[in-house]
C-alpha cells in the first residue's frame, strides 16, 4: 500500500457511480494534472476491510496488462480505503447506449472490443485469475476505442486441483448454465460464457437471456442452446439445481437468431456459448480464431511496421555513431598530429637551445683561454721586466765595485 500519498493528493471531480461497498469518483491528481478514477471504499470499524476490497487490490496489483484497468495506487486512511485507477470516459454499457443504433454496434467496433476483451481476460487465465463477474458494465473504454476489464471484486485466484468456489457470482444475464446448476468446481470457461453473451448483446443492443430468476436464466439458455441430458452433457443431472422437469428444447440455429453476425463470427459465437463447460473454447484459443484474421493482419502490419521503424531508427543510431566515431577519430588524429608537432617544435628547441648552450660554453672557455693566455703573457712580460731589472741592478754594482762611478 502507499504509505506516502495522502487523499489530499487528488481532487474529486464527480460522482461516476455507486456500488455495494463502494463509491467511484471521477477525480485529478493535483501534481500531474492527469485525471484518475478514485474508488472509495467505506471501513466498517467493526467488520474492516471487506474482503472483495482485498481481493480486488491483491490481484490488480499484479495483473499489468494494456486490457486490465491499471490499478495506480492504494491509499489507507482511518476509515476509508481509496484505490486509485485508470480513468476511462465510460463502460460498455453506456457506450452501447450512446453509439449504438439502438444499443446494436457496427461490426468492426464490436471485432475490436471482442479482440479487447479476450486478450485480458486470456491474460487473467494465464496468470491463474478468473474474473467471475464480466458485463458491459465491468468493461470500461475511453475515447481513443480501447477496452479494460475493470472491477476484480468478485476475481478469484485458481489453483490446481480446481477450487471449490461460491455459485453466487456474475450477474444473472451472463451467468454460466453449470454455474446456475449449481456447479462449485468451476474454472476459466465461465468467463468465456460470459464473454460469448457480451458479444451477442453488442450485435443486437439487447441481453441475449435476460433471466429474472436462477431457473429463468436456465429456461432462457435451453430455449436457444437445447437442453442438456446426460447423453450431450455426461452427469449433468447430478448438479445440485438441475430437474428432469425441465422442458426439453432442442438447440437453435444461431444463425436465424442472431442474423447480424457472419458465418465466422457465429461459429466463434457457437464455440463460447457450449452449455458443457469442457467444450467452450479456451481464451487463447478464441484469439486464433479465424474471425480475427483481419485484427490479427493489422497487428502484424503494425508490429512489421513497427520492428521497421526500429530498425530504421537503429541504423540510423549506428550511422549516427559510426560518423560520430569517424569524427572522433579525425579529431583523435588531428590531436595526435598537434601533439607531434609540437613535441617535433620543442625537441627542435630544445636542440637549438643545446646548441646555443654548447656555443655559450665554446665562447666561454675561448675567452678564458685567451685571458689566461693574456695573463701568461703578463706573467713572462713581468717576469722578463724584473729580470732587466735585475740585470741593470747586477751591472749598476758591478760598474760601482770597479770605481766607474
């Protein structure tokens, strides 16, 4: 849970709608700007958090997924528990209403949000989640045509062996026949049914069985579907609602019930709607079907298109850094050629220096040989005058030892 965010972080906006423990809100975050729905989840002091709360936070809290409402954050408060989500502009429902023609969509609008819807609920399977309670009213849209599923609170995590679950789940209209028989130890085929009922309903603008009662929503489903024996369903007498006074039907064609939809689209439709749990097919298997070949394509096209653009971009990148890599290479060039250069200019330098220091030198010992020869030269002049000297002396004595002076 965020500990952080206060409720202060958003504003409310406007009330979207009101449910059994719970109240949604359109509102802002304050920082971003961005619009979210808030769910307000009241505390009962006695009683606490109700457990479809904990149900719902535990499991959207680990299904991240492009068709499942994305559940942002969880702020705790003395009484109240917001749960902060994806906003979306409405639900199904309401938009049946106000882009159908009569509640009916147009075929392309109803391919895309089966595609939609079976990939989250695919993706819920996949992760061991079953969703228990999918309507028009739980799959939320906004104005760019995308689908999430939304509202997890009756969602329950499966395990193997299968549980042993509550028969009270999804609304009467697109309940599942083994789950109205009563059936506890159903799995991810009820959301399939589920499902198959959404995309009638899409097609016409009205609920394919409209029950009033558990045993009316039976009647309803036998009435198109046939009614089940132990020969085309093995043991299905022994569930807990099931009569032999039920009415025996036989099954209807689809296709005279449902004329709106092409043969591809029935057959899907026929493969959801399989009374027999056993026999509907799989989530991941519908996604195959050859009535979304054309989504398929475009998601093909789209992710070529896409890996092309990346690649182009890739390359782009790479000769992006091959040319960065060539110019860091000229200037690394031009750099080392600089640095010879100039280690060529200082060594030329340094040798004229040397030799200027050799000339200096040279110079140096020329002059103080010549000032030694100069002195030498003093020397012998002076020595040369003294011994004149001494000689004038010498004969001076002489000359005045013979009388001459």
């Amino acid at each position: 849970m965020d500990t952080k965010r206060h409720t202060s972080s958003f504003a409310q906006l406007e009330k979207l709608g009101e449910g059994t423990y719970a109240t949604v809100f359109k509102g802002r975050n304050r920082q971003t700007g961005e619009l979210v729905a808030l769910k307000e989840i009241h505390l009962d002091s006695e009683e606490g958090t109700p457990s479809t709360a904990i149900r719902e936070i535990s499991l959207m809290k680990e299904l991240k997924h492009e068709n499942i409402l994305a559940l942002h954050d969880v702020i705790h408060t003395e009484n109240k528990l917001m749960l902060v989500f994806d906003y979306m502009d409405g639900d199904l429902k309401k938009y049946m209403d106000t882009h159908g023609d009569r509640g009916a969509l147009k075929p392309p609008t109803i391919k895309s949000f089966m595609y939609q819807l079976l990939k989250g609920i695919d993706f819920c399977h996949q992760n061991r989640v079953l969703h228990r309670d999918l309507k028009p009213q739980n799959l939320l849209i906004n104005n760019k045509g995308s689908l999430k599923l939304g509202d997890f609170g009756l969602a329950r995590a499966f395990g193997i062996p299968v549980n042993t679950f509550s028969n009270e789940v999804v609304t009467l209209w697109y309940r599942a026949p083994d789950v109205l028989l009563g059936s506890r130890t159903y799995n991810t085929s009820i959301d399939i049914w589920s499902a198959g009922c959404i995309m009638a309903e899409m097609y016409t603008g009205r609920p394919l069985f409209p029950g009033t009662t558990n045993e009316d929503q039976l009647h309803k489903i036998f009435r198109i579907m046939g009614t089940p024996n132990d020969r085309t369903w093995p043991n299905v007498s022994k569930f807990p609602e099931y009569k032999p006074t039920f009415p025996n039907h036989s099954p209807q064609d689809l296709r005279t019930i449902l004329p709106q939809i092409d043969l591809q689209g029935i057959d899907l439709l026929q493969s959801m709607l399989q009374p027999q749990p056993e026999k509907r097919i799989s989530a991941s298997d519908a996604l195959r079907h050859p009535w979304f070949n054309d989504i398929i394509i475009q998601h093909q096209q789209a992710q070529m298109q896409h890996q092309m653009h990346a690649q182009a971009q890739a390359q782009a990148q790479a000769q992006a850094q091959a040319v960065a890599q060539a110019q860091a290479q000229a200037q690394a060039a031009a750099q080392a050629q600089a640095q010879a250069q100039a280690q060529a200019a200082a060594q030329a330098a340094a040798q004229a220096q040397m030799h200027a220091q050799a000339q200096a030198q040279a110079h140096a010992h020329a002059h103080a040989q010549a000032q030694a020869h100069a002195q030498a030269q003093a020397q012998a002049q002076a020595q040369a005058h003294a011994q004149a000297q001494a000689q004038a002396r010498a004969y001076s004595e002489a000359a005045h030892g013979y009388g001459y002076q």
